[in-house]
C-alpha cells in the first residue's frame, strides 16, 4: 500500500542534467523567437522597419524564419513528452497513483496556462503543452511503432488540413479570430494600438481577447497537430532515454542531425522566403506551399537543434551544464520573461512598443536571459526549486515541498 510520501517530487539525484540544459537553451530561443511580438516590431510596416534599422534589417528577418521561428517550441514540445515518460516511470516506480497525480500536476498547469493566456500575455504556451499532455496520458501505452506512425501522420495533416479547408473555403480560425475582435477594447484590434493601451481595464479588455485569438491562432496554423506529433517523439525519446539508448546512441543523434539540417537547410531558406505563415491569410497557392515548407523545415530542424546540443554535451558539458539552473526553473524564468517584457513595452509599462529596433531588441534578449542564468544558479545555491516550481509541485501534491537547502 502506497502512501502520500511515496508520490512526493523527484529528488536532484534523478534529474538528468542534459535535460535541463537543453531546457534552458531552448528557453534563450523561446525568448528569441516572442520578443518580436512583445515588442510590436512584428506588427509595424517596412517604413516603420527601416526608420529604426537604416542599417538594414532584412537578412536578420530571413534568418528569423530560418532559424528561429518555430523551432525551439519544438524542443519544448519535445521535452515536455520526455518529461512526460520520466514522469510516469518514476511515479509508478513509488508505487504512487501516477494517473491521478498526472492529472493533478496537468491541470494545474492549465490553470497557470490559462492565467498567463488570457490574463497577460497572448502568446502563451502552457495551454496548449497542458491540453495535449491529457492527449499524451490516453497514447501512453502504444507501441514505439505506434507512437512514430502517429507522429508522422500528424506531422503531415496541415498540408492536407490546408488543402481541405481551402477546398471547403473553411475559417481556418474556427471562428475564433471574429470571436476576438468582438472582444477587444475599441482600436485595440490592431497588434501595436493593443500594445499601446495605458488603461488598465482596457489592456485587461485586450488580454481576453487576445487569449481568444491565440487559439484562433494555433487552429489558423494547425499548431495542434504538430505540437502533438513532436510530443509522441518526445514520449518516444523517453522510452529510449530511460532504456539507456538516446544520448548514447551515437548513430541515431548523427542520423537526426543530418538529416534535419538538411530538411531544415534547404525548406527554412524557402520559408522565408515566403514569408513565414503569417496571421489570418487568405487561401493561396502562396500560402499552400509555406504551410509544406514549414513541415520539413521547422520540426526537423528543431530536432537537429537537439541532436547537435546532445553530441555537443559529449565534449563541452563543462560550458553547456551553465545552461541546466535556468531549465530547471524554466517555468519561473519563461513566466518572468512575460513579466520583464510587459513592463518594459506595453502602454501599461514603460510604453517602448514599436520604438526599437531588432537590432536592439537581440541585445535585450541576451542581457535578460544572461541575468536570469545568474539569477538562477544564485538562487539555486540556497533553494531546491524555483519559485513558480516550488509552488507548481506543493499544489500537485497538498503539500509545500522544503524550499530552502539544508545547510
């Protein structure tokens, strides 16, 4: 017979230290990737563009949709499946209710999620991570074989999703996006007027409907089925993970770097060029082929992203383990990136939307992201979680885990 002390959080001594260095680097690339939107450079025209960056500013736009976009949710999605495996092993390991305390420690997310989405900040990945970890709990028990057939047909369903609902002339938003603009506060339908608003019913006004038009968004770009297929990958690479036979597996890490750089290589220089996804486009032949170029672009390419940090760890862990205190507060540091960038750009802050350029907004980038390292190895001195961590856990298990180290 369990009892509640056997279901407690995971001690240090199981982490694996790869793993939250991973997290943290692909917390520097989420942060990359949102600082356009947070700013407002990514709803201001090329006029507005070249007045800040006379410079120029275009090859920075390409490398972007290269590099960037897209492809560090893919190593959280991706992480986020691992954990999911190691998570449930561990669990079932203690003999503890692992389905319920699954549950307990999903929901709970969402709520934070929801928080942080409808609330704040109209970017939010927690929420959507949080509703296909349910997805995740009922796929547990397929085979490895099943799991990679249905990340694979996942992976392919927006480029026929597309084709269907241009076929149908379907909203691709589900509806949601007229939903969101009935929601906004008068103006505030345009991104950078939103961003602007200094009253605080307004921005809150604005932040609902924002919430809507994000999961508007992730339908208009069928990020639900991608998030999932990277997810089964994930829940996958556990197994292997736990089995001894994922980062040991010289042969299977040069397989995927090789061949994600050169989907990555040869789709991402055409996604750029065409421009990326976008926001509520029409249906074109245009936006068909970004939507197949973002397929064999973004996700290969993130997974080479991870594949390269693995190999790498092999000779440079020395430098790379720097990363492993910010993942392992990376729901304290992701929340906190929001808040940093709120205060400094929104009307309710400082008010900087749309004034800076991306030349200096990559600046502000590293200069946050290099205080939260040392914010968080300072703080992990002294204390066994970060905050946002701490208190996610004492919720999942009714009880507030001890915080501070023994000394």
């Amino acid at each position: 017979m369990s009892h509640a002390s056997d279901a407690g959080p995971s001690a240090g001594k199981e982490r694996f230290e790869i793993l939250d260095a991973l997290r943290g680097f692909a917390l520097f690339g989420i942060f990359l990737a949102n600082i356009r939107v947070f700013s407002g450079w990514e709803f201001i025209g090329d006029e507005e563009r070249s007045a800040l960056a006379p410079g120029g500013y275009q090859w920075i736009e390409f490398l972007n949709l290269a590099l960037v976009d897209g492809k560090f949710y893919t190593l959280f999605a991706l992480l986020f499946g691992i954990g999911f495996a190691l998570q449930l092993q561990r669990l079932e390991a203690r003999g503890a209710r692992a389905t319920r305390i699954y549950l307990r420690r999903t929901t709970i997310l969402l709520f934070i999620g929801l928080i942080h989405m409808f609330l704040v900040w109209l970017g939010d990945i927690l929420t959507p991570y949080a509703l296909l970890g349910f997805v995740l709990l009922a796929v547990r028990r397929w085979s490895d074989r099943g799991l990679l057939i249905a990340a694979g047909i996942a992976l392919m369903l927006p480029i026929a999703g597309y084709a269907v609902f241009w076929l149908l002339n379907l909203d691709k938003s589900l509806g949601l996006y007229g939903v969101s603009f009935s929601l906004m506060p008068p103006g505030a339908a345009n991104p950078i007027v939103d961003l602007r608003l200094t009253d605080w019913g307004d921005r809150l006004q604005a932040a609902i409907g924002g919430g809507v038009l994000r999961l508007g968004y992730l339908f208009d770009t069928w990020r639900w089925p991608k998030l999932f297929a990277i997810m089964l990958l994930g829940l996958w690479a556990g197994r292997r993970l736990m089995n001894g036979e994922l980062f040991e597996n010289t042969r299977l890490l040069v397989s995927v770097l090789v061949i994600g750089g050169i989907c990555g290589g040869i789709a991402g220089p055409i996604l750029a060029a065409l421009g990326g996804l976008g926001f509520n486009r029409p249906y074109s032949l245009q936006g068909f082929y970004a939507v197949v170029a973002y397929t064999f672009a973004v996700i290969p390419l993130g997974l080479a992203y991870a594949a390269a940090f693995a190999l790498a760890w092999r000779f440079a862990s020395g430098v790379l383990r720097i990363l492993a205190a910010p993942g392992r507060m990376a729901l304290t540091n992701y929340l906190s990136q929001t808040l940093i960038s709120v205060a400094v750009f929104y009307g309710i802050g400082l008010g900087q939307a749309g004034l800076w350029s991306v030349q200096k907004l990559l600046g502000f980038v590293c200069l946050v992201f290099l205080a939260q390292v040392i914010f968080s190895h300072l703080w992990l001195r002294a204390f066994r979680y970060g905050p946002a961590e701490w208190l996610w856990r004492g919720l999942t298990y009714g009880k507030l885990p001890a915080l501070r180290r023994a000394a």
